[in-house]
C-alpha cells in the first residue's frame, strides 16, 4: 500500500526558495528528523563530550523527532487549510516548543533553544537576512543558556554557522554559507577541546547540528548538502577513548525536567544547580523551561526544581550503574571481615533497607509492613538527636535508602548518613519534604534491582510528587495568605500556606483543585484521626466527580500526625 505525500517528497523549486514559509518548515523539520534517525548510531559513537555515554545522536533525534511531531500537529489542526493554514510563525513557534518539550540529553536541550532562538526571528520574517539574524539569535541564545560554555562543541558549530553567513543576502546563499561555516568548524573540533583529539574524533553535538542545517539547505536548495571533509572521521576508524576512572567521569547521574517557573525563581534554580554538578543547561521562557544538569545528587536537583515551581517529566539517568560508588572500599573491608569470620559483619546484614521518617503511628505501621525501618514523629517534635542513625543501624542492611519526610530533617539525615558510612554502611540520602513523597518513593522501591537503579526510580517517584498538608492554627499570625486566627484551618501547599478556611472539609477540597489545576495522575489522602467522620470518602467523590481521569488512594495516619496530608503524582 502507498504512503501519502510526505513534507520531504516534495523537491525545492528549480531556483530554490526565496522565503522560508509554513511548508517549508514542515519540510525542514521532517528532513531534520529523517536525517538524524540515520545518522543516529554516527552520532552515538562519536560521543566522548562532555560525558561519553554514546547518546547524543539518539537525543537529537528524539528532540527533533518531537519538534517535527509538533509542527504536523498545527498543520492537522481543525481549520488549517486554505486560507486557515498555518503561517510561518506558527510553524516554527510549534517546532521549537516541541523541541522544548521533547528535548533529550544536553546536546538535545542546546538544540531545543536553538530552535527557539531562530523562532522569536523567523515569526517575524522569512527571507535570508532574517534567517541570518535567527541564527546569530540561536547561536546567542544557546550559550546563553550554558552555564559554562567550551570551545570545541555546539555552541562553537553554531557560532560559525552565525558568522559565515551574517552577511545575509538570498535565502539559498544565507543557508548555504551557514551550511559550509558549520561543516568547516566541526572539522576543526578535535584540536580546541582536548577529549576529542584523544579520541580522535568531532563534537557529537556539533556533527548533529551540520545535519541539521544540511536538512535546511536541502529544504531551501533541493539539492543535498557536501558531504563532511575527511577531518570528521568515519566513527570505526578510531579507537574508542581511553576508560576513565570515577573522579574522571564526573557526576553519575543526569537529571533532565520541564519546569512551571518564573524568571527571577529559574535565576535562583541556575545558581543552585550550578554548585551541585555539572553540563548545566537551562533553556526556554515565557513560564517554561527544560532543565539539565550531570550530579552526583539527583534528589537535591529535583528538589530544587520544586522549590523554583513545578517539575515535571523527570527523567534521572546513571551514566554507569557499575561504576564505584559511595560506600565501595567499606563494602569491599566488610566482604574480607566476612571471609574472615568476623563477628558482626556484613555477611550477617539485610542487603538492602529503607528507613524512613513518619508522622503518626498508622503510617509508621503501614510503611513497616511494607519492608520499612521507621522512626516517629509527632507536630512539631523532630526525632530525637541520634534517632536517625540508630534507625539505619537498626536496619542492619548493607545499603540503605534514608527518607527523612521532612525538609528540616535534611541537615540531620545528611550527618547521619555521613556518620552510617563512616560505618561501613552504603546510605543514599533522598531528600524528601512530606510523608506523601516518602510512600511514592517506597511504592518504586525494588531491592532486587541495582541499588543506583532503585535510589533513582525512588528519587523520580518522590520528586514528581507535590504535596500539601492541613492543619490548626494554634496563635494569631501573619502567613502568606493573610492573617489567621488561633483555631482556623491552614491549607499547605508545599510548605506556604496558601488557604485559609474555617472548615477542614471545605479547605481541603479547595487545596485539592488548586492542586490539581497544575494537573495529576494520582492522589494520596493521608487521613489522621479525629478528622470529621467520612472526611477521606467526601474527598475522594470530590476528586471523581470533578477530575475523571485521576485515581485517589487514601491512607490512615492514626495518631500524632497532622489532620490530613495530601499527595498529588
């Protein structure tokens, strides 16, 4: 059976196009997509910079591959045909906040702003003086967007791609000289960034953004793009680079998010992330980012997504789940204290445990039927000193994953799980702010997978939940949302209070769609006693009733814990 008409079928005309219009920006974007899906594996192999995972053709083409998605999308909208069809700006405003949402990987983020930078210009016009200026805005806007550019990489191919054609002129000439500036710096890669003159090879990101410019120019011209010179070498034809050592890796872990954010809290969120790794990528506006960044702490990543606004689609990453990790030579003495017969040792422990931090004594229960080690808290009453290390040692596991359940517990749990490895025990510390985020994390748990495995999936879990908790107000004060009396019903929303009601019914229902207007997949009630009697099935009819495609699961806290907690994946 034959296919329809692709966007790629169709060749340029004979004198190649003067203006980039609406379908030849589907054209473009469908030849990009094409284009990296065969030259993906390429791309793969070529990949030592800056972390040589052997995926950054993969990720160019998934981002491109969404961005492409998009484009058709405004095209197959009702109405968009004839005089309703789609112009220019719509094209490439669709294909760069595809790309936004799609993006993979770091060299997929650069090429999401990339696209981004070449939009805000092209919506305003589509001849080869405004294509020229869209690319210097790209190359601009992407190393912008880096929080420590290098020389050697996409941003350089970029760069030139910009210079060589800034000149401007026809719209066949513009792409055609940024085609030819962008083939000619990839060639000179391997000599301004030392991991690719050791290995032999170009920038991966950079060999990927000569295909997408080659696209262009195939698009524009209808001829195909020079092939790459000899200097971009044929990936077989070099020795893969040399192996490293952890320190040398770098971070472990790659952690890329959306994020529901304003400027000055992404301006907060860089800095931060800035001092917790490393290959920090933020790109995107307008109340929409794509965040991306290489740590050796995933969980204070995420977390700081949470308190710059929503993240969503968390993605966590292990470079090398065999790589040494924390805790290596005391596994390695306590496996020969074992051999020895050694009393005490790790031959005795549980090979893994997760201890966790609980409010009231039916959560603390349902969490310990489920393989936990708990400690619990009361309102207002923080674990004794030393009762977060006596838990990890009354874990008596190898490894151990410590959720502490509340954000002024994280400087405690952090010396305590400094004190347990210390040990001999291998602790991940995931810092979670609420009990709802601890039973996310634990319904992931997996002791039969990897420990860097499970400690990220519990690590994602625990992060794409936001949380909110009501309780009593106990004194007059002052708080965000106005001023409250002793005795009214304070609604909080990751940590602010953002409801003030006289009825814990009443608030909790307005918490719940406040909640999930920033939308939801599953809601977690987690109910203490004394609350009204049918409270949990009043909400939980709520959410029915108003949100059909969201699943409810409620939980009874028991005493000492606050009135109800609310969870929301």
């Amino acid at each position: 059976m034959s296919r329809p008409p692709h966007p790629s079928d169709r060749p340029a005309p004979r004198d190649g196009r003067l203006v980039l219009d609406a379908e030849a920006v589907r054209d473009w974007s469908a030849r990009t997509a094409e284009a990296l899906g065969r030259e993906r594996a390429a791309i793969d192999a070529i990949n030592v910079f800056p972390v040589a995972d052997g995926d950054t053709g993969t990720n160019l083409h998934l981002t491109a591959d969404a961005a492409h998605r998009a484009v058709e999308a405004v095209f197959a909208a009702p109405g968009a045909t004839g005089g309703s069809a789609p112009d220019t700006a719509d094209a490439v405003r669709a294909m760069a906040h595809g790309a936004l949402l799609g993006a993979r990987g770091n060299s997929g983020t650069i090429l999401s702003q990339l696209l981004r930078g070449m939009a805000a210009v092209l919506a305003d016009g589509a001849d080869g003086d405004h294509l020229a200026r869209a690319l210097a805005a790209a190359a601009d806007a992407a190393r912008a967007a880096v929080a420590h550019p290098e020389e050697g990489t996409i941003l350089t191919v970029a760069a030139a791609a910009a210079h060589r054609c800034a000149a401007g002129g026809p719209l066949p000439e513009v792409a055609e000289n940024a085609y030819e500036g962008a083939r000619t710096a990839l060639a000179a890669t391997p000599g301004q960034l030392a991991a690719l003159g050791r290995a032999g090879v170009v920038d991966a990101g950079g060999r990927g953004l000569v295909t997408v410019l080659g696209a262009l120019l195939e698009t524009v011209t209808g001829r195909a793009p020079a092939p790459l010179p000899p200097t971009a070498p044929v990936p077989a034809a070099h020795p893969a680079p040399e192996p490293c050592g952890p320190h040398d890796q770098g971070p472990a872990y790659e952690v890329l998010y959306l994020l529901e954010a304003g400027d000055e809290a992404v301006a907060l969120l860089r800095a931060r992330l800035d001092a917790l790794g490393d290959s920090l990528v933020v790109v995107g506006g307008d109340g929409l980012w794509n965040v991306h960044v290489h740590t050796d702490d995933p969980g204070a990543a995420v977390e700081a997504g949470i308190e710059a606004g929503r993240p969503h689609r968390v993605r966590i990453t292990h470079f090398a789940s065999t790589a040494p990790g924390p805790g290596t030579h005391a596994r390695a003495d306590a496996t020969r204290d074992a051999a020895a017969g050694t009393p005490g040792t790790a031959a005795e422990r549980a090979p893994r445990a997760v201890v966790a931090v609980l409010p009231g004594e039916g959560l603390a229960g349902l969490c310990a039927e489920a393989g936990a080690t708990t400690v619990q808290t009361r309102p207002g009453e923080p674990p004794a000193d030393g009762a977060l290390l006596d838990a990890v040692r009354r874990a008596h596991a190898r490894e151990v994953v410590l959720l502490p359940n509340d954000a002024d517990l994280r400087a405690a749990a952090a010396t305590a799980a400094e004190r347990a490895r210390a040990e001999g025990i291998r602790v991940a510390l995931i810092p979670t702010r609420a009990a709802v985020q601890g039973i996310a994390a634990l319904a992931v748990h997996e002791p039969g997978r990897s420990f860097d495995e499970d400690v990220v999936a519990m690590t994602a879990a625990a992060g794409a939940t936001r949380y909110a908790e009501l309780a009593v107000a106990a004194r007059q004060s002052f708080t965000s949302a106005g001023v409250c009396q002793a005795g009214d019903v304070l609604g909080l929303i990751e940590g602010d209070v953002a409801v003030i009601g006289q009825d814990l019914t009443d608030t909790a229902r307005t918490v719940l769609d406040r909640m999930l207007q920033a939308g939801g997949e599953l809601v977690t009630l987690v109910v203490a006693d004394g609350t009204p009697p049918g409270l949990a099935d009043t909400l939980e009819a709520h959410v029915r009733r108003g949100y059909l495609a969201v699943d409810t699961v409620t939980y009874h806290a028991g005493e000492g814990a606050p009135p109800l907690l609310i969870g929301v994946e």
